[in-house]
C-alpha cells in the first residue's frame, strides 16, 4: 500500500470504528435520525455540523478501551439523504412514516498495527456498502431493517440488522431514544473480522479459527437530546452490546460484552 493512503487510513481508523460501533447500537440522535430519515416530513431540507466524543472498544470484541473526537455531519434535501452514520441514499417512498430505499455507506476496515492482539492477523482494508433500508415509524415505536453488500475491499460479504425504537418526549426540548438491534453476518464478514488463516497463526501465535455466518452481535442503547434552540442542540449516548458465539469463540476476541459512552453538540442550519 503507498506509504501516503497507509497514513491515511490510520489516521481515519479511529473515527471509523467508533461510528461503527454507533451505529450498530443505534444510537443516532434524534437530530441525527431527523436529518437522515425523517419519514415526517419529507420536504425538509438543512444541514447539520458538530462534533463529540466517544469512549468505546479499541476494535469489535477488545476488552481495551479508547475515546475518539468525532465529526458530525448530515445533510437531508427532501428525500434525499448523507450523514457519517447513515451513509448516502434516497427515500423513494412518499407515504408518511414509511422509509425505504438505497443506500451507499462506508465500511471501516482494521488495522493490525492498532491493537497488540492484531499484530501478524495483516490489514482489512476500508470498502463500500451498497444496500437498501426499511423503516416503519409507528410513534413511539419504530422498526427497521438494512441489509448491505460489500463493494470490493478485502472483506465483502453481506450483512442484515434488524432494530426497535422507542421515543419518549419528556417535554417541548427533551427526548429520550431507546434502541435494541441485532446484526446477522455472512461466512465472508464473519472470517475476515474473527477468522485466524493457518498463515495468521504462524505470524501472530494465535490459535486457527474458523467462522461461520451468524449472529455478528446483538445489544441495546439509549439517547438523550436537548434542543437549546431551534439550531443547537446537544447529545448523550449509552449502550451495550454482545457478540454472537461465533465471533465470541474467536482468539482475536478478549470480550464478549462491549460498551459506549458518547456525547455530542451539533449545530443545524
């Protein structure tokens, strides 16, 4: 890899893997979730910027910690959406409530120079996601559903999550957002992030291990949001998730159970 993109890409490791982890708690703000898949009102358009903090697992299934700066950025016109969490796509329904559509989305790779445990396991490169999502909003309650196809990289398999929601106003700037969501993953995800190859054995002293699709993990989080003003407003974020028994079995695995703590401030124009 050229000396340059490796910098890069260690530069770019640590946001990837926190806004994977957000995101597959589903932890999104209200905010976050208004700009991207606002299935209410579907003619809106505006921009939101800011940044946070988030203190989650060095990489899926560390037992060791880190916290990372995080940007915020979504952009929503009409039915079109972009965000760091939610990715690139388009709503194409008109129905109120009802989201579904394509979407475009990035997929952090690893890097075995990050963490001791990864060291001779070699690098997983970052990839696209290409993919669709459903989402019915039933006030409070909501389900989701995507599924996404890796693009190219060195792990391109195929991937399904599954979610609930529930919205609790707690009055006219307060909300609460809770989240329960569960990832099933193909042979190809599944092997490129907890399998150990015969040749990454001999290089890191690490048992061989095979695995197979299933359950990535599973958990639950919760959000809190309170809006300053119309444009500011800000962020808390709690969960916790466990991985499936394939990829809890794995030696590169030193925790089943993985955590995060966030907050954020955006603004939206």
């Amino acid at each position: 890899m050229n000396p340059h993109a490796k910098s890069l890409k260690n530069s770019l490791y640590p946001y990837a893997i926190t806004l994977l982890v957000l995101a597959t708690l589903g932890m999104s703000t209200a905010a976050i979730a208004q700009s991207e898949s606002n299935a209410s009102n579907k003619n809106e358009s505006n921009f939101t910027v800011g940044a946070g903090l988030a203190y989650s697992p060095e990489y899926e299934g560390s037992e060791d910690y880190k916290t990372s700066v995080l940007p915020l950025i979504n952009y929503r016109n009409g039915r079109f959406f972009a965000g760091a969490l939610g990715g690139i796509g388009y709503d194409l329904s008109t129905k109120k409530g009802l989201s579904i559509g394509p979407v475009l989305s990035y997929q952090p790779g690893r890097d075995e120079s990050d963490h001791e445990r990864l060291k001779g396991l070699g690098d997983i490169d970052p990839s696209a996601n290409l993919g669709a999502f459903v989402k019915w909003d039933l006030q409070p309650f909501s389900v989701n559903s995507t599924i996404k196809q890796g693009l190219g990289g060195d792990v391109s398999g195929t991937e399904l999550k599954l979610g609930v929601g529930y919205a609790l106003p707690l009055g006219p700037k307060d909300s609460l957002n809770f989240d329960a969501s569960i990832n099933w993953a193909d042979q190809d995800i599944m092997e490129g992030y907890f399998g150990v190859t015969p040749e990454q054995s001999n290089s890191s002293g690490l048992a061989t291990y095979d695995a197979s699709a299933g359950i990535r993990r599973y958990g639950v989080g919760a959000s809190w949001t309170h809006i300053y003003t119309p444009k500011v407003f800000s962020t808390l974020n709690a969960g916790v998730y466990q991985l499936g028994s394939e990829a809890a079995d794995s030696p590169i695995t030193t925790s089943r159970t993985g955590g995060l703590v966030g907050a954020s401030v955006g603004y939206k124009f």
